[in-house]
C-alpha cells in the first residue's frame, strides 16, 4: 500500500447496523423530547415504534435507557 493512501473503510454489515441503530436513536430522543413523555413506559412506546424491530433487545433497551435519562429530568 502506497503510504500516501488511507485504507478502505470497512463494508461489513455491523458498520451499517451501528450507523443504522445511532440513526434510529437520534430519532427516538428528538421524537420523545417533541413529546415530553411522563414516564420511562412511554418513552419505550416511543422507541419501539421508531425502530420497529431493527435492533436488538440490548440496543434497545440502552436506548430507552439514555433517551429517558435526558427526558425526564
């Protein structure tokens, strides 16, 4: 490799996955905080319906976790 060139990026799925659920995430924190939910319930009901199943249960469940940390203060 010519040490002028940057490698190339990776193509694999998890690369994409990870855009993917960062996406979905900035989405659920701007759909709750639009909303201004009451409780950690409600901002799940947020989530779920922004990912619609496009993440994993642990994905999820951090993603519940760090919106309603930012929402319900």
């Amino acid at each position: 490799m010519h040490p002028h060139h940057a490698p190339a990026l990776p193509t694999s799925s998890a690369v994409c996955e990870s855009d993917r659920a960062r996406y979905l995430h900035l989405v659920a924190a701007a759909r709750a905080t639009a909303v201004r939910p009451a409780s950690e319930q409600q901002i799940a009901d947020i989530v779920r319906v922004t990912v619609d199943d496009e993440v994993d249960t642990v994905t999820f469940r951090a993603i519940v976790a760090d919106v309603a940390t930012d929402v319900l203060r």
